[in-house]
C-alpha cells in the first residue's frame, strides 16, 4: 500500500497572516482563495486527474497544530486514509483526534517523534479545479 504520495500543504504561523499573505501575493504573485491561502494545482505526471498543493500562513495563536507547539505543521497527500491510520496505530504511532470528511478530502493527525503534528489528506483534487489562477502546472 502506498503511504505518502506527495505534500499536500505548507502551514505555519505567522504574527500577522493577512499581511503575510499580501506580501506573497504582491512580491511572489501567490494569489490566495478566500482567508485560507493559495492553491497550487498541478496535473499528475501521464494522466488527465489534477492535483493541488496549499499554501497557508495561521495565526500565531492557532489551535490548529496543537498538541504541536512548533511554528509549521507539514500536510501529506496520501491515498486511503483510513486504511493508513489503522496501520499506524498498529505501528504504534500516535493517532490524534478523530478522521474528519469534508467535500475536498478526508483528514487524519499523526505526531513524529520530534512532538510535530502532521496533517494526512486523502484528497478530492477536483473540488479545487480552476480555483488558483497562479496555478503550477507540471506533467
């Protein structure tokens, strides 16, 4: 069984999120969906099936990476999450919280051995289809 497949998303924290975001957009041309970040879609090498990366500054006072107390946290693209966590658990991985469904993909959180969560997402990639007009495209 496949494990990671590829990054799904950068996500760190920042004093200042918004003005973050700006500088990127205007200095690097990033341009960002909403107050969540930038979107990078790709199309995956020999198929037609896209892909997608995010990119995206947090609060500094987030919740979200806890029970992480660094500064990032790394999001994995992986295929079939539910499967991967169970084998992890029997791993003796440490497993946080519970799988969460959304239209664009299901999430899981695992901890490293260095106390960093990090994000494992089975995606949906066409849910962001045409959404980042600075896409990356790669074949």
């Amino acid at each position: 069984m496949k494990r990671v497949t590829g990054i799904g998303g950068l996500f760190f924290k920042a004093e200042n999120p918004d003005k973050v975001r700006d500088w990127y957009a205007r200095h690097l041309g990033i341009g960002m969906q909403g107050s969540h970040g930038a979107v990078f879609t790709w199309g995956k090498q020999g198929t037609d099936i896209p892909g997608s990366t995010v990119w995206s500054p947090f609060k500094k006072d987030t919740t979200y990476f806890q029970p992480s107390e660094k500064e990032f946290m790394f999001n994995y693209r992986v295929e079939n999450l539910e499967e991967l966590l169970n084998i992890l658990r029997e791993e003796g991985v440490q497993v946080v919280g519970e799988m969460e469904v959304y239209d664009y993909g299901k999430f899981g959180w695992i901890m490293d051995p260095e106390g960093n969560k990090i994000e494992l997402w089975e995606p949906v990639d066409d849910a962001f289809s045409g959404m980042n007009d600075q896409a990356n495209t790669s074949t």
